[in-house]
C-alpha cells in the first residue's frame, strides 16, 4: 500500500485504518499501472459500518470510496468536477464572495485567470465537516490542498494561466460553503 500522506484532522480509528486500506488497494487497481504511484488520503469519517475515503491518486484525480473495516466495499467513484465557473471581480473590486450549494460527494469549482505575480486568496467561510478547498495551477497541478479546519490558501502566480479553485464536499450532507476569492 502506497499511502503516502493524511490532512484529515480527526486520527482515524483502528477500524476506519482496515477501511482506508481496502479503499486504497482498491482504487490503486482501478487506476491500473499507467497512473504515477502515490495515493493521498484527504479524508475519512464513519457511516455506520462504512467509512466514507477520499483519497487523491498520483495523477491528481479525487476519488470516494465506502468502506467497511472487514474488506467489502460498498461503493467507489471518481469524482466529477463540473464546468469551471469564470470569478468576474467587478471593476475596482479586489474580491468576489460566492455561495454554492454542493452535494454530499460532489463539488465545484471556479477559474481565475491570474498575471504572473498577484496574489490569489481563497477562503471557505462556513464550517461544514468534509469540505476541502483545493487549487490547481494552469497545468491541472495540485498547488494546495486543506481540510475544512485549514480553509485559506494564499499563495503568489508564479506565471500567468487559470488557476482552479476546487470546493469538495466529502461530509455527510449538502454544504452551502461561503467562500470568498480575491486577487491582489
């Protein structure tokens, strides 16, 4: 097993362990042997006899699995990113807040085209367990990554593109995330 690194906040249970190695071993067969190796576990939490996984394979796709501490599985999905959605700040407005409603296993994300050299600020404002912010850069590659308890991403453009801003709702429940991006 190739688990490399956890942002989950709360340590995991000797039974959500078993169940993050079945979802580990899993998805790395799916992924078969053309995807670079590394699997990041982003998070995990109990459903009853399940524990719900996310985790990040090497080639940066997210996915969600359900499983249970004695090997069963009972379900295992990559996760689907809809059509990114442009940030217009308004003329003389540094920032934009937004709302979104996302899913239980779903997500969204905006784009925000950024000059090489300003400042791009994300920051998810509500508190809903499982949420992730993640942001990628022109090439699709992972920048940053935080759980709902690390929910701001500050960072300079080292050269110009889109940059992604990716809101993850592994919880439980739907989250309506407030969520402010600004650019300096």
């Amino acid at each position: 097993m190739a688990l490399l690194a956890s942002t989950c906040t709360p340590a995991a249970t000797w039974g959500d362990q078993a169940a993050i190695a079945v979802c580990t071993d899993y998805v790395m067969q799916i992924c078969g042997p053309d995807t670079p190796p590394g699997m990041t576990l982003l998070g995990a939490f109990g459903l009853g006899a399940a524990t719900r996984v996310s985790l990040r394979d090497g080639a940066g796709e997210i996915w969600q699995c359900s499983g249970q501490a004695n090997g069963l599985i009972d379900d295992v999905e990559m996760a689907e990113f809809p059509e990114p959605r442009p940030v217009r700040l308004a003329a003389g407005a540094p920032s934009a807040v937004l709302q979104d409603t996302i899913a239980t296993s779903e997500a969204t994300q905006y784009v925000v085209p950024l000059i090489a050299g300003q400042h791009l600020f994300a920051r998810v404002v509500e508190l809903s367990p499982g949420l992730i912010l993640e942001v990628r850069d022109p090439d699709g590659q992972p920048l940053a990554l935080r759980t709902v308890t690390d929910r701001v991403f500050l960072d300079r453009a080292e050269r110009s593109g889109d940059y992604a801003v990716r809101l993850i709702n592994h919880g439980t429940a739907s989250a309506s995330p407030l969520s402010i991006i600004a650019v300096y």
